[in-house]
C-alpha cells in the first residue's frame, strides 16, 4: 500500500473509533475502551508520521517545511492531550471534552493532510516511491509506541532512538494492565 493509501485508511480508522466513542452515550465503560483504542492508534500512527513519513515529505517536496512543522506542532498538541487523557479515569471531570477537543483537532489535521500535503506528495513521489515508504511506515508500526510520549524527540535522529524504548515499554504496560495488543 502506498505511503498516503496507508495513512488515509489509518485516518478511516481512528474516525470509525471517534464514532464509535461519540455515540456510547453515558457508558463511561464502553468510552474508556474506546479511549484507549483511540490513544493507541494515534500514538502509532503520529510515530509512523514522525519517523518516516515527514522526513520523507521533507527531502522530497521543496515546500513543505512549514507544511511539516505545522503538522509536527499539532501532533505536539494531541500527544499532550492524550497523555492527559491516559491519566484520567472516563468518569472524571473533563475527560468527554478533552476527547472531544482530540477528536475535532485530530479531524481538522486530517483534512489539512488530505487535501493540502498529499497531493504534493503524489506528485512529487513516484507510485514506487510511494509504495517504498508505505512499507517502511507499516514496518514501523510494530515498533512503534502505543502511548502518548509528548516529552520525547518528534524527528530523527532522535525519535528513532527513543521510538523502540518507549514502545518497549508501552507494550510492557498494556500487557500488565490488559490492554488489547498490536
């Protein structure tokens, strides 16, 4: 699958868990599941982003730099969310209209992704190339953190190092405490 085919069905994805989430009305239960689902996926999917996609997008389409770094910023936001939102309990104060807040900022950077960086993508890769760096972002999906890490490197060189550490350490943790694994 190609790099923008991958992340588009990602996008798919996280949206079907914010309908999901949106519409189990005062099940506290079901919406911490859902939560966690949702946390998961876009930590993995911002590390994929982070490690190879932007720095593919980068080096390849000469005005992207601020396309990239506005994308960077916003994933800096979510991640502070949803660690936020890892801490809480679905019951507590606040933590419906902290993951409403992640889902329309989560929306909003889809819709800026879609509409304004993949097309300049596409016609800036080659269909090769773009397949090429959608493995590679498949591949790092299995080493990639499934928690929030607002705190740790967003580009490589040093997200590449402390990615598999913390994902490391992540899977340790949704093992103990039960959570679905990747």
């Amino acid at each position: 699958m190609d790099a923008t085919e991958l992340l588009t069905k990602d996008h798919r994805d996280v949206e079907r868990l914010f309908d999901r989430f949106e519409q189990a009305t005062g099940d506290t239960e079901q919406k911490g599941k859902i939560a966690k689902q949702i946390i998961k996926e876009l930590s993995i999917h911002a590390s994929i982003e982070e490690e190879v996609f932007y720095p593919e997008v980068k080096a390849a389409v000469p005005t992207s730099e601020d396309l990239v770094n506005h994308s960077l910023e916003e994933h800096q936001e979510v991640k502070e969310a949803l660690a936020e939102l890892d801490r809480m309990d679905p019951g507590d104060p606040g933590f419906h209209q902290k993951m409403e807040k992640v889902i329309s900022d989560v929306k909003e950077h889809v819709q800026e992704e879609e509409g304004e960086m993949f097309p300049k993508v596409r016609q800036a890769l080659s269909g090769n190339t773009l397949l090429e760096i959608g493995a590679k972002m498949d591949k790092a999906k299995g080493r990639a953190p499934t928690r929030p890490h607002p705190h740790a490197p967003n580009q490589p060189p040093g997200n590449k190092m402390a990615g598999p550490a913390a994902a490391a350490v992540d899977r340790a943790r949704d093992k103990l405490e039960g959570r679905e694994s990747a």
